[in-house]
C-alpha cells in the first residue's frame, strides 16, 4: 500500500476541465442534501453513472457518494469500445468533445508476439475506430448526466443493512465531519477494491488474488503508430500484458502482474525494449500511477449482492480480457437499476431478477478471458 500511495500521489497534467466545472450546481452540497434516498450509489465511475441514470429514469431517488473530489483520475487507457459507445449514446448522449484526447480515435489494438510479430484487431468494421478518452472527463460528464444528487469527498466506510432499509456511515475526506444516511437499497460501484463486498463476505474475499496494474505517464517521442492500441503479450513485459498508447502527445504505457515484487522488472524489460525497438526517448515524467485488480473475473466468482446491497461493474467482478470493463460497468449498472426499479413498482425478488439480467454480461465476460487467452497462447490471469 505504501507503494501505491507514493504511485498516487506523483501530479498529473489534466486536460482542461473548467467549463465542466462551472457547469455543476449538483455536486457537492451536503448541506442541501436530504437523508433518505431510495437508492445510495457508492462510487462516481461509469458503473455508478449507469445504475444512477437508469435508477432516475425509473423515477427513484438517489445519491452517489464518490471518496475523490471530482473530476477523479482514473488509471486507464481510456478507450471506447463498440458496446460502451452505443450504451453511452443511448444513455447519456454523444461524448463531449472536451473528453477526448488526441489523437481523437484509435484504430484497433495491435498485438505484439514473443517474436515482436504484430496483428490488428481493428476496432470497428467501418475503420473509423474507437475514442480515445481522458476518464476524468468522461466519468464526470456520465455522472453529472445521471441526473442523481452527486456528493463527491465522502469515503463510505461502513453500512447495516435491516430488512426495511440501509444504513451508510461516510466521512468527509478532508473535513472532521461524519455522516449516516439511510436507504432502501445501496449499490456498490466502488471499482475492484470494495468495501462493501468485503464487509457483505470477508471470506470471499479474503480468497480473491489480486494483480496490480501500473501505468506511465511522460513526455517524449516514440515511432510507435499512435493510431493503434498496443498490446505486447510476451510475458517477460508482464504476467497479464503490457500496454502503450497516445495521449494529447503524452507516451502512455504500463504493465500488470502478480502482487509481489515483480513488477520492477518486467517495467524495467518492457521500457527498454521500447526504447530499442520503437526510439522511445522519455523526457519528463508528468505521471506515475497504480491499482489494484483480482481475479473474480477469470474464475466465474461474480458477486451480485446479498439482501438489499448489490454490487455492480469492477466491485462485482465484471472486468473482460485485456482490462475492457467500461462496456460491463455501464451494462451491470442498468441491470441493477432494472431490477431494482422493477421490484419497487411491481414486487419480487430484485436480486434474483438482478442475477437473471446479467446472466448474458457474465457469460461474455468468461468467454472473453478465454478468447483472450487463445490470441495470447497463454493464461492471461496466472495469479
Ligand atoms: C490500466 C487500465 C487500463 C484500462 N483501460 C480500459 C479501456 O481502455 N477501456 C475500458 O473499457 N476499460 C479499461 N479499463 C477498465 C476500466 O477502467 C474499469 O473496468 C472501469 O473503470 C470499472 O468501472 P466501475 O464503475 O466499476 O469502477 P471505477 O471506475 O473504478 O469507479 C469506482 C469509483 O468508486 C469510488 N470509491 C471506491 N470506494 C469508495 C468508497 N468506499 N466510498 C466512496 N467512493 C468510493 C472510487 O474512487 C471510484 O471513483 C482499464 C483498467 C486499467 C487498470
């Protein structure tokens, strides 16, 4: 953890944001706020958009408690891909221009063999490819679309659950300042490290294995093609795979392995080769960052909730090979809403009706570490 938050806590050149920021009467007024909702969201991330969206269109009332202050960085590569696109455009609308990075559109993920061989999955059959977006943008203009109440500087550090209601302790992040607020029904979209799957299921969760994921941020050149997503699947550059893509000029890439103390080294391997092969020349670090991520995703163990808590996106264990889990988190968000929205005007078992909705997102997400796996030759999860 040390590790991490040193990694954390390096600056990040964001792009800009102001005109976000002055566009956000809901964010951030606790004093305004009422304490009783029918659904509290824990986390500000495309999950929690997506469940708070579908939540509103249903008619509940909601609040989304996020521990960062927003806009949040996000570890991530950013990319778009066909499903998130189209359930961001139904939802939501079209993805606003200041999201975007340059260069604005990648064409597909170019895959780099132990023999440094490449092949092209393009990212859509029209060759028009797939945004490249910066998640703090877009994450913020999901939530600020939901149409929910957004109070973001609030940890949410534990929880009861009664039959009739839940209740939430959070605190503020910077202020010696505590809240309970009570709920019919709270969803967790806290990302991979949950809070509340580990209190709703220590031993489960104590079984999870876990890899830690590791990106740069820095500028320089390469002559790599920055209209690609690169994926290199030896696995001397990584246990999972390593990465590199373009940022508005920024040389972006990382790896991610096992917890322990590989990681050092295979940055180390993956960088030089870079160096050698594609003329990358670093020139000033603008970020180094860490996270977290386990292997409910590779081992079937999706964990949907229990009573009246659920979980959704990344908390769940929705997350597809090659780290594609944007499509999953918005998908399970909308299903959890569904189900909830479904049991309060008509009855029923909402959970069970949540198990059913994302029975097809479950199997994907299967089938996708298995595909993942083929074009790899390897297991892409050896934790
Ligand atoms: C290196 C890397 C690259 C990736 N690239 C891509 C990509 O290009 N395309 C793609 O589709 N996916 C990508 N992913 C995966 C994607 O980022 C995640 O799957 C996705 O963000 C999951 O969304 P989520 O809403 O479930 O959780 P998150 O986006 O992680 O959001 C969770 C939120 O909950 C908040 N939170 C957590 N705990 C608490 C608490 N107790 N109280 C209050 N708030 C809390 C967090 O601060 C966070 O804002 C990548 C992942 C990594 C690691």
């Amino acid at each position: 953890m040390i590790l991490l938050s040193f990694l954390m806590g390096l600056s990040y050149r964001a792009p800009p944001y102001q005109e976000l920021i002055n566009s956000v009467p809901q964010i951030g007024r606790p004093s305004e706020l009422t304490l009783e909702y029918d659904v509290i969201i824990v986390g500000a991330g495309p999950s929690g958009a997506a469940a708070a969206r579908g939540l509103i269109n249903g008619g509940l009332k909601v609040l989304v408690i996020e521990k960062k202050k927003l806009p949040r960085y996000k570890i991530c590569s950013g990319i778009i891909f066909k499903k998130s696109q189209e359930i961001t455009k139904k939802y939501f609308g079209q993805i606003p221009h200041s999201a975007y990075a340059a260069p604005n559109f990648l064409k597909g993920v170019r895959f780099w063999d132990n023999n440094e061989y490449f092949t092209d999955w393009p990212f859509s059959k029209d060759g028009n490819g797939a945004p490249n977006i910066w998640r703090s943008e877009y994450d913020y203009w999901l939530i600020k679309n939901s149409g929910a109440e957004v109070l973001d500087c609030w940890n949410v550090t534990g929880f009861t659950d009664s039959n009739h209601h839940v209740s939430l302790e959070c605190y503020h992040t910077n202020r010696n300042e505590k809240k309970e607020i009570k709920c019919k029904y709270l969803i967790s979209a806290e990302g991979s490290q949950s809070l509340i799957r580990s209190r709703l299921d220590p031993p489960f969760e104590k079984s999870l294995k876990w890899f830690i994921a590791y990106q740069n941020y820095y500028e320089g050149y390469s002559d790599i093609d920055p209209y690609f997503y690169h994926g290199f699947l030896n696995s001397q550059y990584g246990d999972v795979y390593a990465w590199f893509s373009m940022k508005d000029g920024l040389q972006v890439f990382g790896t991610a392995v096992k917890m322990g103390n590989k990681l050092s080294f295979c940055l180390d391997h993956y960088t030089k080769m870079l160096e050698n092969k594609f003329g990358l020349r670093l020139t000033k670090l603008i970020r180094k960052t860490a996270c977290l991520g386990n292997d409910m995703c590779t081992t079937d163990r999706f964990y949907l909730g229990k009573g009246n808590v659920f979980l959704v996106g990344e908390a769940a264990g929705f997350l597809n090979a090659f780290g594609e889990g944007i499509s999953c988190a918005l998908s399970t968000g909308l299903s959890a809403a569904e189900a909830i929205c479904k049991s309060v005007s008509s009855g029923g078992d909402s959970l069970a009706l949540y198990t059913e909705l994302t029975k097809q997102e479950r199997k994907q997400v299967t089938i996708s570490w298995k595909l993942g796996a083929k074009i790899a030759g390897r297991n892409l999860m050896p934790v």
